[in-house]
C-alpha cells in the first residue's frame, strides 16, 4: 500500500503545475504597428546616429564638407560636356548647367540616402546584437543625415540661378514639401533594402548597379518632355521623376509645377514607404540572429 502522505504531497504538486497558467507566444499576423513612442523616447539616440554618420563621412577628409558641393557639380560638368554639348540633349530652355545641376542636387541626396540606409543595418551590426532600441532609428538616421549635404549644396545652386539671371519664384515655397517626399522615397526604399540586405547579402552588391539604372529611368540628364504624353505616366511610377521635375520648376520656375505627374510619383512614393514599414516590421525580429 503506498504511503498516504506521499500521495497527498503529489497531489498537492499535480495541483500547483494545473494552477500555473500557460502563456503561449506566437508571431503576431498582420500589420506590426509602431512603437511611436518607443521612437520618440529614442530620439536621442536618432540624433547620435545622425551625427555619428556626418562625422564618419568626412573624417579624416581634406576638403570636408566640400564634398557635398563636388560630387553634383563636377557630375554636372561632365553631363553638361556629353549631353549638353555633344549629344545636345534639350533642355526646356534654360542653359544645360543650371538644368542638369538642379536635378543632380536632388538625385545626389536621394541615392546617397538610399546607398546608406540600404547598408544601414549591416553596418550596425554591433548595436543590433548587443542592446534594445527601435531598429527603425538606423535606416531613418541614414537618410536625415544626407540632408546636410543637400542644404550645402544648395548654395552653388542659388550662385548658379544668379549667374544665369534666374530669381527665386513663390514656386520656391513647394520646396519643403518636395524634398519631404524625396525622404520618403529614399526611406521606403531603404527599409526594404536594407531589410532584404540583412538576409541577402547580394543585396550590397545590387544597390550600386539598381541607383545607376534608376539614374537613367529619372529625367536628370534629360527632361520628362521627351517622353511621349502618352508614355508619360510610366516615367512617372519612378517616384524621383515627378519630384525632380517639380524640384527643378521650384528653383528655376521656368514652366509650371505638372500637379498630376507629381501626384503620381508622391502616390507612388507613399506606397513603397508604407510597404517598406510592413516589411521591416515583420522582418525585424530576425535581425540580430541573422546579421
């Protein structure tokens, strides 16, 4: 006969394991919403990251900050030398320097912006593995931070409309907005870079070939009025081709701003930010075990 007092402690235990409640996790199904205020309590951290990344591009440079002038302006040069010149590209009648240069200012921010935060997460590595923080900060950091070198830039634009007799238009005021969008842009596209990025490395191998595609499928060199009206609007699911365009009218206010062209690059611009949000969010949780 088995003992009674063994037998009443096991089943004093039987009953504890039954009153312990079950917690089971699942991964969450759908949309993963944002933690605003997880960011906003980071937001220092933002900042850091920010100047962490102006420091570490001209560290240890010569001519600084000047770099953010050479890139578009000797860009310009040459393109007004080949296209300009020799393959006389039109250029909606204004001189071909200041026209290619107002375009290049912008696709200048946009594919730095996207070449960065496509690396973003790779390159911090060391912070995804050892502390908590939002991991939307990184890519978001990685595209502010080129705005600095877009407001330096801006300068030789302005000597640029006074040499060639161009003054600033109440267009100028849309300029906030544009290059709010062009952000987006660069953003959405860098969640999903550098999302895939974490998991498939030929993603870095990729980038530079897909910003030097997207340089041609964008009217820097050339102006949207050489595409056919009725072809137009595919130019336009490129989101920087309505925003250069647009970019361009504000400082040289040579034609009007095409609302319906860039409407569709703006709607296209949101778009592949909101998925780039979806993505990243749903793929976040496997980025410290995988970078």
């Amino acid at each position: 006969m088995s003992d009674p007092v063994a037998m009443a402690a096991l089943n004093v235990e039987a009953q504890n394991k039954n009153a312990i409640p079950k917690i089971t996790i699942r991964p969450s199904k759908g949309w993963v919403p944002i933690d605003w205020k997880a960011l906003w309590d980071f937001r220092e951290l933002l900042y850091f990251l920010i100047w962490r990344d102006i420091k570490v591009r001209y560290k240890q440079t010569v001519l600084g900050a000047l770099w953010a002038i050479i890139q578009p302006f000797f860009s310009m040069v040459v393109f007004t030398i080949f296209f300009g010149k020799i393959a006389r590209l039109p250029s909606d009648g204004v001189p071909y320097p200041i026209f290619s240069y107002s375009g290049l200012l912008l696709w200048t921010y946009f594919s730095g912006a996207l070449s960065h935060s496509g690396a973003s997460l790779v390159g911090s590595s060391n912070l995804l593995t050892k502390v908590y923080f939002p991991r939307l900060v990184i890519p978001l950091s990685a595209t502010l931070s080129g705005l600095m070198d877009y407001a330096i830039a801006v300068v030789i634009l302005l000597g640029m409309m006074f040499y060639y007799g161009f003054a600033p238009s109440v267009s100028l005021l849309m300029l906030p907005a544009i290059v709010f969008f062009s952000m987006i842009a660069a953003t959405g596209w860098g969640l999903w870079l550098s999302a895939l990025n974490v998991k498939y490395r030929d993603i870095q191998y990729a980038l530079p070939f897909f910003i030097q595609l997207m340089l041609f499928a964008t009217p820097v060199i050339y102006p949207a009025s050489m595409v056919p009206e009725k072809y137009r609007w595919l130019l336009m699911l490129n989101p920087m081709s309505g925003l250069i365009e647009a970019h361009r009218a504000c400082f040289l206010a040579h034609q009007p701003i095409h609302w319906g062209s860039l409407g569709i690059s703006v709607a296209v611009a949101v778009a592949i930010f909101i998925g780039g949000l979806f993505y990243f969010r749903r793929t976040e949780r496997f980025f410290a075990d995988v970078v």
